[in-house]
C-alpha cells in the first residue's frame, strides 16, 4: 500500500506506535509469568478462560515496545500507518 508522504502522516503514525506500546504495556502487567518447563507439552493455548501468548510473540513485541517509531522496520512501521489510513481522510477531509 502506498501511504501518503507527509509529515503530520508520520507523527500520527508514531503516536500510533506509542498508543499500542502503551496498550501492550498494560496488557503484559496483568499477565503472569511461567516458566516453559510449565508449559511443557502444553497444545492448547486457552485453558480455564485464560490467554497464552507464545514466547516469539511477547519477545517480538516486548522489542517493539521498547523501540520507538523511528527505528522500527518498514513493516513494522507499515502496522502503525495502516492505522492511520483509518482516520486519515477524516482529518484531511478526503474521500
């Protein structure tokens, strides 16, 4: 997707991040921590209404949390603009 070339663009994208590393800050403090020998042998990852997130998805994001806009990958940065394009016509007042 093309994303248009624009500084107000890039700012909201990186209040974007900033907004989901917040929401994934909160998300992590009320989780809890196991161990993987826990989770040994474990293929279900809903057990008694509660979530597991694998490894590779908390170690992915605790990096992206702590990473700031502008030293995030074209695809990573791509995530926040795509929440941009959400709202963007609204506030150039495009259709």
């Amino acid at each position: 997707m093309e994303y248009p070339k624009s500084e107000l663009f890039e700012k909201l994208a990186d209040i974007e991040h900033q907004r989901w590393a917040d929401w994934q800050n909160f998300l992590h403090s009320k989780c809890k921590i196991k161990t993987k020998a826990a989770l040994a042998g474990m293929s279900v990852i809903k057990i008694n209404n509660g979530l597991i997130i694998p490894q590779d998805c908390v170690e992915r994001w605790e990096r992206q949390i702590n990473t700031p806009y502008s030293e995030l990958t074209k695809k990573e940065k791509d995530s926040d603009r795509e929440q941009v394009m959400r709202y963007w016509k609204l506030i150039t007042n495009k259709k």
